[in-house]
C-alpha cells in the first residue's frame, strides 16, 4: 500500500466509526426489545395503570419526566422508542429501529391482544411502583393508548406555541451520519421520515390538508407539529375525563413546588416527606423565551395557532406569509 492510499485509508477508518457505531447501536437495542418483547415472562396481574407525560417536544416533557421521576416510587422511562417499536413496528416514526410502514399519528385500530401482552411485558414496573413513561409523540396517539392501557392516565404540559418552534428550529438544523443509511436529522429522523409521517397523517385526519404542502421550512413544520399535538389532546379531552391533567410549563417554571405538589397529589403518590419535594423543585431553572424571528403561517393554520395560543394565555402569535396566502 502507497504512502497517500495509506493515508486516505487511515483517515477513513475514524470518519466510519462514529456512524457505524451509531448503526449498531440502534440496531442492537432494537433487537434485544424485540427478543424481551417474545420472551419475557408477564408479571402478576396488580392493577398496572401507567401515567403518560405528554405533550409536543420542546415542551417541558423532559424536565416534568425527570421532576416526577425523582418519586421513590415511580419507575420513570424516557422515550422508549425501541420498547415502542418491539410493542408495534409502525410506532417507529423516526425509523431507526424497523423499515417499513410507520406512523406519527394511531388509534385503537392498531392494537391488538398480542399488542397489549408486549406492552406489558416491555413496560410493567416492579410491583409498588407507578411507571411514568414520557415520549412526546404520545399526544398524536392518544386512542392507541388508550386502548392498550385503559386505565392510564395523561399529564400534558404545553408551552408557548412561539418558545417551541423555536426550539425545534434549532434542533432540527442538525444532522448525525449513519452508517449505510441517510443521515439521522435530530429532530425528523432518518432521511426526514418524522415529517414524511405527520404530514401523510395529519393531512388523513383532517388537518390542514389544503396547507400541508405549504409547510416547506423547520418552523412551519414545527408550528404544524404543535398544533396537532395540542388539537389531539383538545379532542380527547372530554372523553379522558378526570384522567387527563394539564399545566403549563411557565406555571412549572414560575412554581415548581406547588405545580409538583399538584401533580403529586393527583396521581395518588405520597410526597414521602419534604426532601423529595424539595430536591425535585430545586432542579428547575429559568428558560429563555425567544421571538427574535416572525412566525408566518398560511390562513387557517395561523388562525388556529392564534387561537389556542390565546386561550392558554400565551404572548407568541403568528403573522400572515402573504407568498402562502396567496396560493390558498
């Protein structure tokens, strides 16, 4: 081998690892959820009703998840997608895990008795706890879970509709290479499926279908995954009922300790004393809020966006993209 072959060949090897390693990462925790998913052994039946943090990403799912997950007694899990994906393969919006059909959006129709037995499987906590699952891409599938846990409960934390698809745009403007696959973007997936997905079902369940294709940048794109996740919720709101919960992240951010207390309270878990309180509170900081930049949204969308942002109190607001508007 010449000394430039070697040279180029060497200089490949650590421009290679870091996407295979990635590769193989994501390929490894997708077969062993799936053998765990076919083998493990169901646990006794006590009552299993998991609470759901739900809510768009960038919303404060994280810091509520990691809040509620300092309980003693709560089995907190952080966006299980590969436990998602061994419980139904077209959970596997970002595609990392199954090639294939996958959604953003699903209902009751997508559960089945095999379905439910590999949720129970994969996710049952030890006997005493309370399992806290967090995966923002939950709300858009409320009827699912529904479905394959009857008796779960919902937190949904929503956040300035502004704040989010800000955070998302920035987010989403970077890629991660993968080895013999497009790259992984940090927000919509592997070679965008993320958006492939919520485009195709929101567009099926009537939203905004006329106004989809207009959605060509990160911030509308964003501003469209808000409003679904916070229309979904609205729809199912009355039929959760008194298994719904909702709050805001500012009231999170602004009271931390009453906001808990309240959470606390309505899940039936006992504070356990102050310190846990206390610890957990003490773990919240301020968040910036950030309108440096309009957001334009086509007509209905934008009325829409106007709308909810004002019925939660919120300062954000959209403005007209006349270029939009005049295809519409």
């Amino acid at each position: 081998m010449t000394t430039t072959y070697r040279s180029k060949f060497v200089a490949f090897i650590p421009g290679l690892a870091e996407p295979l390693a990635r590769t193989t990462y994501y390929f490894a925790r997708g077969v062993s959820s799936q053998a765990r998913a076919r083998l493990t052994l169901l646990p006794a039946a006590d009552g299993f009703s998991p609470v759901f943090i739900i809510g768009c990403g960038r919303s404060g799912t994280t810091l509520l998840g990691q809040l509620i997950g300092k309980h003693p007694r709560v089995k907190y899990v952080c966006e299980p997608y590969d436990l998602w994906a061994a419980v139904h393969p077209a959970t596997d919006f970002l595609q990392l895990y199954k090639h294939g059909e996958h959604h953003c959006m699903l209902d009751s129709r997508s559960v089945t008795g095999e379905t439910r037995i590999r949720f129970q499987r994969l996710m049952s906590p030890p006997r005493g706890f309370t399992l806290v699952e967090k995966s923002p891409v939950n709300a858009l599938r409320l009827g699912f879970l529904d479905a394959i846990a009857p008796s779960a409960r919902f937190v949904h934390i929503v956040r300035d509709g502004a704040e989010v698809v800000r955070s998302i745009e920035r987010k989403a403007s970077g890629d991660r290479p993968m080895a013999f696959r497009p790259p992984l973007n940090n927000w919509w997936g592997v070679n965008g499926a993320k958006w492939t997905a919520l485009a195709a079902d929101g567009s099926a369940a009537g939203y905004y279908p006329d106004e989809v294709a207009q959605l060509t940048t990160d911030e509308k794109r964003a501003a469209y995954e808000w409003l679904l996740s916070v229309r979904e919720v609205d729809t199912w709101r009355s039929r959760l009922g008194s298994r719904l919960m909702e709050l805001r992240l500012e009231d999170l951010i602004n009271e931390p300790r009453k906001t808990l207390q309240s959470v606390v309270d309505w899940l039936g878990l006992s504070l356990s004393g102050e310190q846990w309180l206390d610890q957990a509170a003490r773990m919240v900081r301020p968040i910036s809020n950030d309108y440096t930049t309009e957001l334009m949204l086509p007509g209905q969308m934008r009325a829409d966006f106007n709308e909810l942002q004002e019925s939660y109190h919120f300062k954000g607001r959209a403005t007209s993209d006349e270029c939009l508007d005049r295809l519409t």
